[in-house]
C-alpha cells in the first residue's frame, strides 16, 4: 500500500494556488493595459476632437510661445484656410469650425487682440467648447 505524504499534498496545493493568483493577476494586469492603449487609439491623430467626445489631450507646439498662452496646449493647430469673424466661421486645415460669439483672439504681442488681425495663412492654435466652438484662437509665430 501506498502511503501519502500530507505535507507534500499541502504544499502542492499551495503552490498551485499561488500559480493561479499569479495568472489572474497577470491577466488583470494584461487587460487593464490593453484598455489603456485603446484610450489613446480613439483620439484623432491631428489633434482635432473626435466626433464623440472633446479630447483630453492637448497639442503644444515644440517652440517657446509667450507666457500668457496656454501651458497646457491647444485642442487643435492648423493654418486659416478662410475665416470670417462677423459671420462667425473659420476653416482651418480644411475642417470648418463656428467662432463662439464671445470668443477671443490672442497673439504674441496682444493678449486681447481683434479677430480682424488673423488672416488667411495664418498659423493658429485654438480651443474648443463642449460644442465643438472656437472660444479662442492664438496666433502661432515661431520665436527663434
């Protein structure tokens, strides 16, 4: 007859369930990754927000910009294909976008500057409300 080792059963047994929490962790960890990179697959590669939402992450140019412009970035950059401030609509980079009646227009030499000073070819940052309206513009002027 055979005789059976209890602590050597007691010990394998712990060992599996040390193997199996191991593996449900790794697959938490796994999952929890994958969710994460999906995040950042949804946002538009331009800069522009996506359809559904208004994203969270902000575009900064790689050049010093005065201290008054945001520090955080812009929610899209582009130059001015048309813009007409009286009839409120701007196009850049070829997307139509509608000027907030209160928005407002900054360039490196005026923090409240008219909106007549932007121009077509102009580069620009802007800002986007919950709506998907500019509320502000900012002239991009590179500083060397």
């Amino acid at each position: 007859m055979y005789k059976i080792n209890v602590p050597f059963i007691g010990n394998i047994r712990r060992l599996v369930f040390l193997f199996y929490t191991i593996l449900f962790f790794s697959v938490i960890c796994i999952a929890d990754t994958g969710l994460a990179q999906e995040a950042d697959d949804i946002e538009s590669p331009t800069g522009q927000a996506s359809d559904e939402t208004i994203s969270p992450r902000k575009v900064k140019p790689e050049w010093k910009m005065p201290d008054f412009y945001p520090s955080d970035g812009f929610d899209g950059m582009g130059l001015i294909n048309d813009i007409a401030v009286n009839d409120g609509i701007a196009v850049i980079n070829d997307s139509e976008f509608k000027l907030s009646p209160y928005a407002e227009y900054h360039t490196p030499t005026y923090r409240y500057a008219p909106g007549a000073l932007f121009k077509k070819g102009d580069k620009v940052g802007y800002i986007l409300d919950s709506e998907k309206n500019i509320t502000s513009m900012w002239l991009i002027v590179i500083q060397r």
